[in-house]
C-alpha cells in the first residue's frame, strides 16, 4: 500500500479537528457541512473529495476517535510471566488523560441518542477486551456471566464518571481520579471474573 499524500492527512485532521470543536456548541444531528468546512478552513469541494456526506464523514470519524482511544489507553502485558501469552489491561491514567483532551466528544458519545451506535461499538470493543484478558485465567469464565450486566458495569461505570469528571470541571487530577476508579474495580465481582487486574492505575 502506498503512502497517503501528507495534504489529505492534513486536510483530515483539520476536520476532524473541526468536528470536535463544533461539539462544544451542536450535536451531531446539528454538525453541517457549513459549518465543518469553514471551522476547518477547507472548501466543500475539498470535503467532498474526501467524505461521501456528512453521515459518512461523522461515522468514519467516531470510529477513528474510538479506536484511537483503544489503541491509546490498553497495555498488553505477559500473563503469569508467559512472553508468549500477552493479556490487555486499561491504564485508567491513559484514560483519563485522552477524555480530559476530548471531554466534547466523551459526553455526546454518553449522552446523546444520536450516538447510540457508536456507544454499542465502544461497549463491544471493551467487551472483548474483558475477554481476551481473562482467556488464560483460571477464575469463573466472565462468559457464564450475563454478557448485559458485565458489559453494562464496565462500560456505563466508567463513561459515567468520566462524564461527572468532565461535567464537573475535572477538578480531581488525572492521576488521582484514575488511582479512585482503579481502587473501586477491585471488588468482589472483578476479582471473581478474574479482571481485578484488568483497569490499572499507573499511580497505585
């Protein structure tokens, strides 16, 4: 595969930049070509080069943010000293870290019924993180749990504080929220699952 031209790279991340500063005032039902182009300084010749329209535009880029977000914040580390077994785990510093640099697009993905789609993939893609980590565990597969109540826990927990952390003004520090949360997964049913280990803090 051949390398993308630097202008195209550069014309994306200037909308995708735009993107993220118009979630400060519009939802995503709002977003307009309009407005993109002109937050970005580009034409709408030069988004059409780019993107079919603006539902193709936000889905590419919600999707990117997402696995942007995976890909920022999940260590892979030896299971039980095994190089050759490497399990995920979060770093909640990381975490927190990327939703304090992009609060606008944490809420609408939480809050907004527009996003609903891309809150399923964000959920499924923790999800499967959940279970390669606890692939090589010996601890109560998380599998025989009710996919519904474990998904929902994980994933609707975190947003959640990560959505009062931001609402609020992120008046707690990066690395001490991220030590707080760390501290409230290790309960009972984590350690059960085998996922006591799975949201670390860097901190603690």
């Amino acid at each position: 595969m051949g390398k993308i031209d630097p202008r195209v790279i550069k014309t994306r991340k200037k909308l995708r930049q735009a993107f993220l500063d118009l979630l400060k005032t519009r939802s995503l039902s709002e977003m307009n070509i309009k407005d993109l182009t002109n937050q970005a300084g580009v034409t709408r010749g030069t988004f059409y080069l780019h993107y079919r329209d603006k539902d193709t535009f936000i889905e590419t880029i919600m999707e990117e943010i997402i696995e942007d977000f995976y890909e920022s914040v999940v260590e892979y580390v030896p299971y039980q000293g095994d190089e050759e077994k490497q399990i995920p785990r979060i770093v909640l510093d990381r975490v927190f870290a990327y939703i304090g640099n992009s609060p606008e697009f944490f809420v609408t993905l939480l809050n907004e019924n527009d996003a609903e789609d891309y809150r399923v993939l964000f959920s499924e893609r923790l999800y499967d993180y959940v279970l390669a980590h606890v692939n090589y565990g010996n601890s109560i597969p998380v599998r025989k749990m009710p996919k519904e109540l474990v998904n929902n826990f994980v994933v609707y927990s975190l947003l959640g504080i990560s959505n009062a952390w931001v609402s609020e003004g992120q008046i707690y520090a990066n690395h001490y929220i991220a030590a707080m949360v760390s501290k409230m997964y290790r309960s009972e049913l984590f350690i059960e699952v085998g996922l006591s280990d799975f949201f670390v803090s860097e901190t603690i």
